[in-house]
C-alpha cells in the first residue's frame, strides 16, 4: 500500500501529507540529506531502531565528530584496499556455488549470495561463524525490525519479537572487544541490501537479456552502476528532521518524517539500465546515499556484483523459477533457480 501510494505521487518532487514530507527528485533528495539536521535516533529509522534494541549503532545513531570517525574507519575497510583483502573470500564462494551450471545444473541464486555476503561480512567483522547462520540471523533481526515499524495498531509480541532476533543477532557477531555488539547493525546493512540488490539485478539481466554486456570487460562496470540505480536496494530512505531546513523549496519543520524515494529519486520507474546512455555517474550515485550519509559500502556493492555478473555472463543463466520473499525487510527474492541458457 505504501508502494502504490508512493507511486501515485512521484510526480510532485516535493509532497507534503501532514507531518510527513515526500521527497522524489534528485536535487531535493540531495538537499534532504546535506542541508536539513536530521534525528539520528528518532523512532522508525535505522539509528532509532538500535537505541531501542539497546545496541550501539555504530554509523547508524552517531553524530558530530564519533559519526565522522566512524565513518572514516568504516570507509577504510570497505575501500580499495578492504575489497582487495575481501575479494578472494567471495570469489571463492562463487567460483564453487556456479560451479554446476557447467555441467547443466540449476543453482538458487539467493541461497549463493547469502552464502557469499555472509562470508563476507564474517570476514570483514573478523568473526568465525557460518556464513548462511549470519545471513539468516541478519535477515531476521532486519524483518522483525521493520514489521515492528510498521504503522497500525501494535501487533502482540511484535516488539518482542524484534527484542529477540536482535539479540541472537547480537550474540552471535558479539567480539570480546566489542561488549556492547555493535557489529550486529553493519552486518545488517551489508546482509541485506546485498541479497536485495544481486539477485534483482541478476534476474533483470537475465530478463533483458544483457548477458553480452556484463561478459565484456568495458561494459560491465557500466551495467553494474545501471543496475543498481534501478534495483535501488534502499528504496525508500526513513529520516526524521533533528531542526528546521528547506527542500526542494518547501519548508520542512523540527519533527517532520521525511520518506526519501531513491527509485524515484535516480529515475529507476522511468528508464530501464542502458549501458549505451547510462544516467549520470551523480545521480546514479544517489541509490547510495549523499554527502555525510552516503553509504560507505558503495565500493564493496559494485564489486561484488560486478564478480557475480562475471562469473554467470559465460553460462547466460535463464531464470527457471522464482519466489518473492514477502517477509524481508527490502524488496527481494526468497528463492531465484537459474539454469545455463541451452546451447
């Protein structure tokens, strides 16, 4: 229903409904997130979300000067050189879990990339746990999370319900120089939006048929940014203003929930990926985020895809079956069975 009441307003950059502000163009998007103080710890975002867990939220709920450290550490182990140390984990699961479409075989796609991200994750957080009992524990903290966000009437045992799997999510990525589990927010972020974001981009690849682009070297990297502006893993960016600011010209008060539609945002409902005239580089790059709050991982994002993408383009899988996963806290698929085009 939000969806569908989201899509009926995207041509108004700027809507107002109440307390609540719309945001579905670029520039006011941008202005959202630079140019308006925002709540870090207001109910209803992801920084609100680990305070009432009682977990430290590390980007999530900082401010000031231990936000930009953080942040600083954090770009540092998602950069050029954290990937360069991160690659070899990931192509490792991949080089195996492809591995039977050679031979004909069908592969679940969403089973590989939790794999993959799990490991992922495990390896970047320095923790030695399984890499499908991380991903299923991120996937169910963020769920739980999200339904308990959701507007209505409280359900019975929702809250507790997101109390509980945060707290086996805790537990598990918990590190004895990390007492108070903060590590558990960011495997979150990285679990999620990377088994949101690979198999859509996968299954529209396979879907149009992109298969020669992704297997060439010079128009691969072009493929994976289109592909991520309109698979636009965060869809829907929840902020609430910390003071008063301007955007898109409209005046937007302490308190007020701003809705930031980054599909709308990086034009995702009006042009399909085209690697022969790609969106702006700036505005592709809004799917991730802007200024201080701009995703860290961005880097990590596009190499992973752009390695799972090169390792299917010699197969040219055709998806075989598919499952939504209605329960997951983004857009995504539970299951996605891809099989080697016949030859």
């Amino acid at each position: 229903m939000l969806f569908a009441l989201l899509a009926v307003v995207r041509r108004r950059p700027v809507l107002r409904l109440g307390r609540t502000v719309l945001v579905n163009e670029a520039q006011p998007f941008v202005e959202a997130l630079t140019r308006v103080p925002l709540d870090r710890v207001a109910a209803g975002t992801t920084g609100g979300t680990a305070r009432r867990l009682d977990a430290d939220g590390m980007l999530f709920d900082q401010t000031g000067a231990a936000h930009r450290s953080t942040r600083r550490a954090v770009a540092e182990d998602l950069g050029t050189a954290g990937v360069a140390r991160l690659r070899p984990v990931w192509s490792a699961v991949l080089q195996r879990r492809l591995a039977p479409l050679a031979d004909g075989g069908t592969v679940d796609l969403v089973d590989v990339v939790a794999e993959m991200t799990g490991a992922t994750t495990a390896a970047l957080l320095g923790l030695s746990v399984d890499p499908h009992a991380l991903s299923s524990a991120a996937r169910a903290a963020a769920a739980a999370a999200a339904r308990d966000h959701l507007p209505g009437l409280p359900r019975p045992g929702r809250a507790r319900r997101a109390r509980t799997t945060a707290a086996r999510l805790t537990e598990l990525v918990r590190a004895p120089d990390d007492p108070t589990g903060g590590a558990a927010l960011l495997a979150v972020a990285s679990v999620n939006t990377t088994l949101a974001a690979v198999p859509r981009a996968v299954a529209w690849c396979a879907d149009d048929r992109l298969w020669d682009r992704a297997a060439d070297d010079l128009t691969r990297p072009l493929l994976v940014t289109e592909l991520l502006r309109v698979t636009a893993a965060s869809p829907l960016l929840p902020r609430v203003a910390a003071g008063p600011g301007t955007v898109g010209g409209a005046p937007v008060r302490r308190g007020d929930r701003l809705l930031l539609v980054a599909r709308h945002a990086v034009g995702a409902h009006r042009a399909d990926p085209d690697c022969a005239a790609p969106a702006p580089a700036q505005l592709a790059q809004l799917v991730f985020g802007a200024g201080p709050h701009a995703c860290p991982g961005a880097h990590l994002a596009r190499a992973q895809l752009t390695d799972v993408l090169a390792g299917l383009a010699p197969h040219r899988p055709v998806v075989v079956a598919a499952r939504v996963d209605r329960r997951s806290a983004l857009p995504g698929w539970a299951t996605l069975l891809i099989r080697a085009e016949p030859r």
